[in-house]
C-alpha cells in the first residue's frame, strides 16, 4: 500500500528539521575555569550554599560567577548580577 504524499511531506520536513538542528550543534555550554570570571550561558542557574545544598540566589543568562574552586560538577566563586556574594553553582553552564 503506498504512503499518503501529506505523509511523507510531514516526514521530509522533519528529517529536514533534524538536519538543520545538528548542523546548529548543541548549546555551546562549558566548565568553568579556576581563576577566570565565566558568564552564564543557561537561562537561570541557581546558587546554593554547598554543591546540592539551599538555594540562596539565581544567576541569569549573561550575568558573570568567578570560579575559585570546583569540586564534583560544582563551582565554588562569586556571583555577580544581583547576587553578589559566594556560593556553589553546578558547573558547566558557562559559555
């Protein structure tokens, strides 16, 4: 039985799509480096008072967190912005 053409348009656009999207490549997000003031590439990312631990801020897309030290996928620093003091942020959502 052959495929209905509204069919395979839908699935031409959509490989088509796919393509498009992995030509883009993914989010350039990256770990942070000790010393170096990274800006944030995710939409918020939270601050917290140990890697895990309570919320105590939010760092949005384009503010800056200097790291000073980094244990198990989290950033120890400073958060800039509106923050503006030390905490933990999960490392890799810097640009």
């Amino acid at each position: 039985m052959p495929v209905p053409r509204t069919v395979r348009a839908v699935a031409a656009v959509g490989a088509l799509t796919a393509g498009l999207l992995m030509a883009a490549g993914p989010a350039q997000a990256a770990n942070g480096t000790i010393g170096r003031r990274e800006t944030v590439c995710a939409q918020d990312l939270y601050v917290r008072t140990d890697p895990g631990g309570a919320w105590t801020g939010t760092l949005y897309k384009g503010q800056t967190f200097t790291v000073e030290s980094k244990q198990s996928g989290w950033a120890y620093g400073f958060a800039y912005g509106d923050i503006n003091r030390h905490g933990w942020v999960q490392d890799g959502w810097f640009c």
